[in-house]
C-alpha cells in the first residue's frame, strides 16, 4: 500500500507568519496609542527577545546642562532644529549611505492582495486561524492606505523609533522643547503627504467623517508616531 505523502509546508511562509505575529504584537503593544510619548525604553537588564539596531533608532539627548545631542553627535542650538533630522529618518536623504537609516519597504496593492489570498485559507485553522486573521488585518489596512496613496507608499521599519534620552538634572522645559521639535518634524511629513494626496492639511481632516477618518489612519500609517523617553540618566558629578 503506498503511504499517503504528507503536505508540505512552505517554511518561508511559515517563517512570514512568524514575522508578522512579530509585527502585530509590536504595533498592538507598544505603539497602539498614537497620543503616547512616554513610553520608557527596557533597561539593560531587562529580558529582550528584539535587539533594536542602532541605525533603527534616532538618538536625542538633553544633558544636565540642557544641551541637545542628536546622534551622538550633532549639538543643536535650536531645539527646532530636531525637525530636519526626524525627517531625514522617516525620509532617507538620497545622497546619504542609507545603511546607516532604518529600513523603507515599498508596500504595493498587488503585494497586499496577494498576501490576503494566501492567508485566508488558513483562518479556519483551529490552532492559528486567529493570527492569520490578524495578518489579513494589517494588509487589509496597508491595502486601503495603498489605494488612498495611488497604488504604494514607503513603510519605515516596524522596529524604526524615535528616542528621547534626558539627564536626571535636564529642565523639564528643555523636554518639552525636544518633544515639540520632534513632534513639528512628523506634523510637516503629515502635512505635505496630506496636501499631496488629499490637497487638505493634515491637522483639517476630521476623524468623524468617515471618509477623512480613513485618510488620517493612511497618514499615520506612512509616518507612524514612535517616540519613547528613555529612562534619565545620572549626571557624574
């Protein structure tokens, strides 16, 4: 009697599912409040499955003496000036080594519509249908910001955040400033997105109209709010 074949399974399929469980837990999680800013980021000796690279991070720090560091490297004498490199990094300046800028995927109707119809056989499976529903969930929500965007847009990595570093002895008024040049650089690449595609500032569109409530998800999808403070730092002396 021939034995019956057992069906294979696509490891790299399976290997997508895993990456998008990944995904939905980091979005639904940690980035699920779009109003959230203070967000601390896990100390070192705290359990971290997910090392976050350092080119997925723009660093900005306030010393003790309110200084403002970006990068490392980049002393800045008007906190305003953070909007310019916030969007460098949802927005890879083409002349630059874009290794050092977290990862921009191109994300396509065809590409979301596919990924659907591969996933919805599986939802009635007992043990994984439920992830796999949520995966048609997240493409059924780039599908609709493909479409309002005219057929793609650029997705900045999941994993791509921004974070504020203050020193225990760094004013709280210097934090707000930081806070709010970070904050005028995301509302400028929502702004000019918004008047590209829907000739409308993005601070106009109205959440409880159902048309522009859509619009506004879109936005937010292409240039998402991630901005974590850190936990304050000890001054030396």
């Amino acid at each position: 009697m021939a034995k019956r074949e057992l069906e294979e399974i696509n490891a790299s399929s399976m290997a997508d599912i895993a990456f998008l469980l990944l995904v939905f837990f980091l979005v639904t999680t940690t980035f699920s409040k779009e109003t959230e800013v203070e967000e601390k980021l896990p100390r070192k000796n705290e359990d971290l499955e997910i090392k976050i690279r350092e080119y997925n991070i723009l660093q900005i720090l306030a010393n003790k003496n309110d200084n403002i560091l970006v990068e490392g490297e980049h002393y800045l004498d008007d906190p305003m000036e953070i909007a310019g490199y916030v969007k460098d990094f949802f927005v890879h300046p083409s002349s630059e080594d874009n290794v050092k800028w977290p990862e921009v995927t191109k994300v396509t109707s065809q590409m979301c519509q596919t990924k659907i119809a591969y996933y919805q056989p599986y939802t009635a499976d007992p043990t994984l249908g439920e992830a796999y529903e949520d995966s048609i969930k997240i493409y059924e929500g780039k599908l609709k910001t493909c479409e309002l965007m005219g057929g793609s847009y650029n997705e900045i990595s999941p994993k791509a955040v921004i974070a504020i570093t203050l020193d225990n002895s760094t004013k709280y008024e210097t934090y707000i400033n930081v806070l709010d040049g970070i904050l005028t650089g995301l509302t400028e690449l929502r702004d000019e997105l918004s008047i590209a595609k829907f000739n409308k500032p993005y601070a106009e569109l109205d959440k409880d109209i159902a048309e522009e409530k859509e619009m506004i998800e879109a936005i937010q999808m292409v240039y998402p709010k991630r901005i974590f403070k850190a936990k304050g730092i000890a001054s030396n002396d």
